[in-house]
C-alpha cells in the first residue's frame, strides 16, 4: 500500500498544490462519433475557439529549479515534418531551436518570471512532499455499453474493536522469522490463559504483535524456552532460552479507516490495514509456505516437474485493500518454482540430465552444481532420526575419496570415507563424486558426501528459469478463466475464514461471494488506412482486424537493402525465396521495397557476428557509392544465444543501421500473417507509420487534438535476482507527431541498479565554454518534437510503467520536478499543463465475465470483451483510478491494466482519459489487434529491453561476444558506466518495435 506520509525530504522539492485542481478548466465534452460499426464517423469542423487556444488556463503551473546529474547525447530528432490536418496558434520558429536550445515563447495566462507573484501565491513553494495530494476522482465515466463483471475481491467487514499495536524484543536476536514465530507460539501457549488476559494475539514475525484489546499490561518480560528438534546433545534435544519483552506502543484508529473507505478523508492509515493484513495472515503463514504476500504448499495441488531437479508449487495471493465497497481481500491463485526436496545425487542427475553415479564430473558439471546448490538447505539422512539441516557454500575440488581433513589439535589427518565409517557406520558408495561444504566458516571446512544429503522441502526457487522451464510453468499457471474463477472460490472456502480464530478473535468477517462490479465496454476506434487500398477506414471486431485489402497510412521506401544470413540450414536459395516473399509482402501493404538487395546475400558465422556486420556495412557502402544502407535483413539460427543481442548493438549504437531479424523456422515455413507482421515493424523502422486513429486526423480527441499535446511512455527495467551489481535501464519514449500521436522517438540510460526514479530525466552540467548546460531525456524529447512538428508541445501526457504502490509518491515527486525544470530551461514561463499516469500489470485483480455461458459477454477465450472498464466498487475510494481490459485473451486470464491518474492538470474527465487510453492501444505498431498496455508505455518496455543488449561485454570475459556484462562502478558520476549512444539515424525512428 502507498505510503501517504512522507518523511521531510532532505532536498526541498518545490510541489504544486491542488485544492483548485479540477475547476481551472471546463470540462471539454467530445463531440460524438458514429460508433455503430455501419461507417466511420464524418469528420465534423473544429470549435474555432480551441483553433486559436494555445495553453489552457491552470492553476497549477509554475517554474522549477534545480540540480541535474550527467550529460546525454542530444539531438534525438525525426527530421521529417508531419503533414499538418489542424489549425492553431501559428508559433513563429525560433533560431535557438536549431541548436537544441530554448523554444519559443507563447502566450500564457500568468506571467511565471521573477516578478510573477500569481506563482508564488498558486504554487506555495511547500518545502516538503506533505502538501503533495494525488488527483481525486472527477466522477465516474458513462462511456460504452454498461455490464456487469465479477472480481476477485471478497468484502471484509470492519471490526469494531480497538486493535492495539505492541513493540516485541526477542535477546538473544533471532534473523530467522520461523524461530520467531516458534518462540511467540510458545509463549501464547504458555502464557494466553494468564499474562495475557486470553488474548490471542497475531505477530509479523518481526518486531511487531497485535492484539484486539489491550493486554493487562504496558511492559512486561517473558523467559521462553525452545527445544532445537535438529541438535541433540549426549543423545537429548537442546533447549534454547529466549528473553521476551513485550511493551505498548498505540492503539490504531479504526475510525480513521471507516472514514477513508467512505472517502471522507484522503489519508489511508497504514497501521491498521497493516495490522488487519497480518491478522488475516497468521493461520495461512502457519499452515503453508509463506513467500512475499502469497502462500504456498505442496498440498494444494500435485506439484508438477518442471525439470533440472524444479517443481512447482500451487498457492494463492493473499491481500487486503481500501476500496470503494469497503475493505476487500483480494485473492488470486499464484504459482512459483521450487527445488524439488530429492536426494542430492538424483537432483544432480536431474540438474545435469544423465548418469552420475557411473562418470567422473567434468569441470563444467561442477560450475553447473555449485551455481545450483550454493545456498540451498540440506538435511542429513545418515543419522537415524536426528536430521540436522546445513546450508550449502560450495563444492570441494576433490572426489570424496581423496578428501582428508585433521581431526585434533595435533594436526592428525582422517579422510572423509574413514570419519563417516567410524563415526556414524555410514559406508560411502559414490567416492568419485565431490563432497559438499555448508557451513559459512570458512576456516574450518565442513564436508557432507552428496549420498549422505538431501534437500530441504519448500525452498522457492529465485533464479532464473531457462526457456523449458518457463513453458511448464505456463502450462501450469495457464488457466483459463472459469476454471481460475472456480479456484479462487475453493481458496475461500478452504481458508474458512468465519472459522479462523484471529479472524474471529479480531472481528473481521469476509465474505465468501465474488464482488458484482459494474462495468463498461468502450467501443474500438476507426482506424484509418491509405487512400489507395480497397479499406480506407476500418473498425476492429473483438480487438482484432487484419491488413486484408489495407495499405499503411504512411509506407516507406526500402531501396538499398542486404540480408545476412547466419543459420546453416538455410540454403542461398531459400534465403532468397524468403526476402523475396517478405519484399512483397511489405509492398502489397503499400511500402515501396526494392526487390534486388544491393549486394548478394552474405552468409557468415555467428562467432563472426562483428566482423560481418562490418562487412556487409562497407561493401554495400562501396556498391552505392557512399550511400547508407535503409535496412539490414538478419537470418538466424533458432536457439542464437547472444547472437541477437550483438547484432541489435553493432548496428544501433556503432554502425546506424536498422535491422530486421528472423528466425530460421519462420523463412522456411514462410507464413503470410507472420509476413505482414514483419512488414509492419519494418515500415515503422524506416519512419513510417501503419495506421492512426481516424478521430486524430479529424482532430475529435479531446484534450489532444485542441492544442499540440505530447505522449509520454516511461519504464525502467531492473537486472534479474542474483544479479546484484547489474544496472537498472530506464527508458523514454515520447510522440513525434501531432495530431497523430503514433509514431515515438526512444531513449534509454543505465541507472544505479534496482534505482526506480528515473535520473536522466533532467539534468545539468558545467561546460567550459557555455557554462550550465541543461540536457536530459524529457528535454531532448521536446527539442525533437518541435523540430518534427514544427509546434512546440502545449500539454503533456506521462504514462509511467513499473511503479509500485509504495513508490508512487517518490516517483511523483522526482519525476514531476524534473518535467518542470526541463521545460523551463527551454524557455522561463514555459509550463506545459502535465498528467501523469501510473500503468500497472502487475497486481493481482481479474475480471470475470458475470455469465460465462453467455457468448455475447466473452471474447473466444472465454475472457471479458476488449474495452472493458471498471472505475468503481474495487478501486480507490477517492483516488483517480481505473482498471481496462483493453486487449482480446488468447489463452488464459486476461489481466487488465490497472491506470493510476496521480496528477492531473488538464482536467480530463473520466471518460476523457478512459477512451484516449483505450483508443491508444489500438495503434501499437507491431501487430493488428489491441494491446493490454497503452503503446507508450509499452514501447518504453520494448526500448528498455533492447538497451539491455548495450552493455558493453564484460572485458574479463574472453569467451565469445556479447554476454550482457554486469555494470562496472568505474565511469560516470552515478558510478555506473554510460550506455553507447545511439545512432542519430536510429533514434529518429522506433528502432525498438
């Protein structure tokens, strides 16, 4: 959950107010459109009262200033000027702009300079985040056919008891919070009936208890003592003793929780959702595996083999939210890896996928061992019924059999085979096999033969799955969502939570019925094709609709080509077969594409990949005498390792080429969907555009077609668990065309690993000539609108991906700050009115169709209609949210995403921001059908991950080219080393689809 209060920031962040938010603007109504799917609407005349409007007015503008970090490179710009369809405030160019400096002035309601007191008075200057509130709800949309749909939250009724917070000090300290849990059982168990008043408290395994009512006492210590059931001394159990002191620390405010879920106060009180989550917790954190918020268990379903000594486990997610409805538990099935608990040689064999009992291990099996067993639990078994458990550290150079280590004071050497003999009458069988070490001690070695060991039950599994494993783990995940729906249910029912007894001891009844939402379903949006194909305007059908009788609004030239083919396989011939086909294919759809490459097709190794590149760069150079190469067909073998990594860097960040790759299995089954397809990516590469929304053309979207409106997409992508000096990528994108609003310029920058806020937004840096120098990826993207568009942007749009709950005040406040003083270093009183969105996808809310029997309410895959949007009941209770199902399912439960409007200039109403979103994911570049996330935030994905492939190669590694290299703390102010620039030609266009 969000934390609402902040600390005071070190740094004053100035933070615009909003108490007069949504009443600066009148709400703009869109004009209507025909949607009844029988023709596309008739373009209707502008107002010409928003031809002439230039900024319109706000209350919460206002100029920033402060620091910035590092230089990136500028310049990123789309050269070519987009065709003009509407009118405004003719802006006169400025001379500066060439130079990526100050765009021009232009007429503004208040004055922002240093005399401009309106400012003053509007921003308030806070000096800490507190005044910071996120937008609240304008109301709710009435856009689309209503519906109803059911979700996975079940309506939890408030107690009405005090619920009181107590400070838990355990000495000796304990990390493990399974040993904490072990002591505080033991003191309920011994203590309920008397100390503690019969009180069943409910414990986070930490520091904190919570009781329903207060304890008879403010303070008081308590002696605990704990058999260890592994540790046995002279043949006894060993007892631990713990020191407990429990002490009072407050009393939660219910009322304050009853009042924000009835949306009469803004500030959701943390502590006592916290403390109902922990309540509703403490069985399920008894009976299963408990792993972040979600439970799992071995027995809720047979654990399916995902192979290389990997099971997964069946569970649920467990959480409970502030909603419009009240409070609701949201629960949704999950599903995880774990080791499987085998016998270490069997996990071995698994892990390694033959015989080991027979072989010597080579070194690389051992590599492969280590890397798996380092810091998995392990059980002896050769000791009866004493199973002591040992966490492993590494595995010994040696076979077991050459294995000696002293035994005394004196030095006196024992091999391992002979100690396991006399020591515990084990005889080891397998002495070729090396032994393990557990233990953390490094100087005293502890050996443990594998044969002798076997692996600990419920450990999860947190690196990363290779591509068979990750298929069987869909395979079970993969649900479909009658069945999904029918799980979730049986979850409730066997959580039984009117019989669980801190649920009761605490008063909280949940309800076993899925909530009854109402819905809507916004209608898909015309798009609109060339003029020459047969379909000039087309209205998809179940988010989905097909190039069939379509040519791209705006297709491009191909005219100097070359292929490269990397795959053995694939003879010249049907190398050629297939450019030709696809050449075809991209001109049935309305590019123009040369169908002779300009030089032959060049085959090459893929150890090679540099080398070829190069080649094929400087030969088709000389063949056109000097002229650069448009595109760069790329064959390659299925399984390519880092061969596609390498290919995408050499040519973005070192050559400037655009390359198009394709898999070996793709050019011989030759399919004409996966062809059009191509065609699509291709054609957006070289700068041109498949399709737009009709109502852009015919300027009929509200608050982007009035005035040049710019769209943003931002996401950063972190390293992957085990990974722990790697950088995190963050990345960029913003719309390069007006009114289009379809095609998006990319930038990308590496960033302090697992670092959420995005750092190179702004910055500044002292130059010796010019001296402060501002730069920064939002600026860049301004410069380079206004030189596409010949308009500087009016208002912007930022959708912002990968932003958890907890983070969306830091966020809001880093990255507003930093939208502000891009703009005003391009110009004093330039102040853009901002709206910034949080897209989520990872949360745990499904939406299932009311009647899954009924055909009219599911799309093929039994999933809700596209367009689906909900606003109410399940979502914040004053805050600006929505969850839209924007997408078609293919296979299993659609997820839809969650949007989060935090701040919000331009006023949108509901069904404003609701249908812009909506209507956006019908123009995602790369394939015919809606997508599940806006297309800016998506393309800010797509370019995050590319850039992945940028980093340079580790340079101890001498072994093959390309293996994506951790950062290194050498370069740069942030300490992580810079990514190569891009290409000028490349950036310019969607390099990333």
């Amino acid at each position: 959950m969000p934390i609402r209060k902040m600390k005071e920031s070190s740094e004053q962040h100035l933070v615009i107010k909003t108490h007069l938010q949504n009443t600066a603007n009148p709400v703009q109504k869109a004009p209507k459109t025909g949607q009844n799917g029988k023709g596309p609407p008739t373009p209707e005349p502008q107002n010409p009262k928003t031809q002439n409007q230039t900024s319109p007015p706000t209350k919460n503008r206002g100029r920033r200033r402060g620091r910035g970090g590092r230089k990136s490179d500028q310049g990123d710009v789309f050269m070519r000027p987009s065709s003009r369809h509407c009118t405004v405030a003719h802006i006169p160019a400025s001379p500066n702009l060439a130079g990526g400096g100050a765009l021009v002035s232009s007429t503004t309601n208040e004055s922002l300079e240093n005399g401009g007191n309106s400012c003053a008075m509007e921003m308030g200057f806070p000096t800490s985040s507190k005044s910071l509130s996120f937008a609240p709800r304008p109301g709710y949309g009435q856009a689309g056919i209503k519906c109803v749909v059911k979700a996975n939250h079940f309506f939890a009724e408030l107690p009405d008891k005090d619920l009181n917070h107590y400070d838990v000090c355990i000495a000796p300290e304990v990390t493990s919070r399974v040993v904490n849990r072990a002591i505080m059982a033991e003191l309920v168990r011994l203590y309920r009936e008397s100390d503690l008043g019969m009180r069943l408290p409910a414990f986070d395994g930490r520091k904190s208890l919570y009781t329903a009512g207060e304890l008879p006492f403010v303070w008081k210590e308590f002696n605990i003592k704990l058999t260890d059931e592994e540790e046995r001394i002279d043949g006894r159990k060993r007892e631990r003793e713990y020191k407990v002191v429990i002490k009072f620390v407050a009393r939660a405010n219910m009322y304050h929780l009853s009042q924000f879920l009835a949306g009469k106060c803004a500030d959701a009180p943390q502590e006592a959702l916290q403390i109902l989550d922990i309540v509703l917790r403490e069985l399920s954190s008894k009976r299963y595996c408990p792993i972040g918020r979600s439970f799992f268990s071995p027995n809720i379903r047979t654990p399916q083999r995902l192979g290389e000594g990997l099971e997964s486990w069946c569970g649920f997610y467990q959480s409970i939210r502030p909603t419009q409805m009240g409070l609701s538990l949201n629960i949704d099935m999950a599903s995880a890896a774990f080791i499987e608990p085998l016998p270490v040689i069997e996990f071995v064999a698994q892990l390694l996928g033959k015989d080991v009992l027979s072989r010597t291990l080579s070194d690389a099996d051992r590599v492969k061992i280590k890397k798996a067993l380092r810091g998995v639990k392990v059980e002896v078994t050769h000791r009866g019924s004493v199973r002591r458990k040992y966490r492993v550290s590494g595995l010994t150079s040696q076979p077991t059999r050459e294995l000696v280590f002293p035994v005394d004071e004196n030095s006196t050497m024992k091999s391992v085979i002979e100690y396991f003999q006399e020591m515990y009458g084990f005889t080891i069988q397998h002495g070729h096999l090396p032994c393990l070490q557990v233990g953390g001690n490094q100087k005293k070695a502890n050996y443990l033969p594998m044969e002798a060991c076997k692996i600990v039950e419920g450990q999860r599994y947190t690196k990363r799955l290779n591509e068979k494993q990750i298929t069987a783990l869909l395979k079970v995940t993969c649900q479909r969502p009658r069945d999904r729906e029918n799980d979730i249910l049986q979850t409730v029912q066997q959580n039984a939570y009117d019989q669980d007894p801190y649920a009761n001891e605490f008063g909280i009844k949940i309800s076993e019925k899925l909530a009854s939402v109402e819905a809507r379903i916004l209608p898909a949006p015309w798009l609109k094709y060339h003029e020459t194909g047969k379909e000039k305007n087309c209205l998809p059908q179940v988010g989905q609709w097909n190039m069939m009788n379509k040519k791209m609004i705006n297709g491009m030239t191909v005219s100097r080509w070359a292929c490269i083919n990397f795959s053995r396989s694939v003879q010249e011939s049907v190398a050629r077969g297939f450019c030709s086909e696809l050449g075809q294919m991209c001109q049935v759809s309305g590019m123009e594409f040369n169908p002779e490459p300009v030089i032959p097709i060049y085959n090459a190794r893929p150890e090679q990949v540099e080398k070829a590149l190069k080649h094929v760069y400087h030969a088709s150079m000389n063949k056109t005498k000097g002229k650069e190469l448009e595109l760069l067909l790329a064959i390659l073998p299925d399984n390519n390792g880092s061969l596609y990594g390498d290919i995408k860097r050499i040519c973005e960040t070192d050559l400037g080429l655009i390359s198009q790759c394709c898999l070996t299995k793709h050019v011989f089954k030759i399919s004409k969907q996966y062809l059009a397809n191509v065609s699509l990516k291709i054609n957006v590469k070289m700068g041109g555009r498949n399709t737009v929304l009709l109502d852009a053309i015919s300027c009929r979207i509200p608050l982007v077609s009035d005035i040049p409106t710019i769209i943003f997409g931002a996401d950063v992508t972190h390293p992957e668990n085990g990974e722990d000096t790697s950088p995190s990528i963050a990345a960029v994108v913003a719309s390069q065309d007006w009114p289009e609003v379809t095609k998006y310029a990319g930038l990308v920058c590496a960033q302090a690993h697992r670092q959420e806020l995005i750092q190179d937004l702004y910055k500044t840096w002292q130059d010796p000539v010019r001296g402060t120098v501002s730069g920064g990826m939002i600026r860049d993207l301004l410069v380079s609108f206004r030189k596409a568009t010949g308009q500087k942007p009016l208002r912007i749009i930022f959708y912002r991906d990968g932003v958890s709950e907890g983070q969306f005040y830091q966020v809001l406040l880093y990255e507003l700050d930093a939208i502000r003083k891009a703009c005003a270093s391009l110009e004093p009183n330039y102040q853009p009115p901002v709206t910034f969105i949080v897209v989520q996808k990872r949360h745990h809310t499904r939406l299932f169709a009311n009647n899954h029997r009924d055909r009219s309410s599911v799309d093929k895959s039994g999933n809700i209609l596209p367009g689906t949007v909900v606003d109410t009941k399940i979502c914040h209770p004053t805050e600006f949210d929505f969850y839209l199902c924007s997408h078609a399912g293919i296979q299993g439960t659609s997820r839809p995403a969650h949007y989060h409007v935090l701040w919000d200039e331009n006023n949108f109403t509901p069904d404003g921001i609701q249908s812009l979103t909506n209507n956006l994911c019908y123009t995602y570049a790369r394939c015919t059908r809606s997508v599940s996330v806006v297309p800016p935030a998506y393309y800010a994905h797509l370019a995050a991950f590319r850039a992945r492939f940028y980093m340079e190669p580790d340079l101890q590694d001498n072994s093959s080219i390309g293996h994506a290299a951790k950062g290194t703390r050498a370069a740069g102010e942030s300490g992580v080393r810079p990514l190569p620039a891009l290409k000028e030609n490349v950036k310019r266009v969607m390099f990333y689809c």
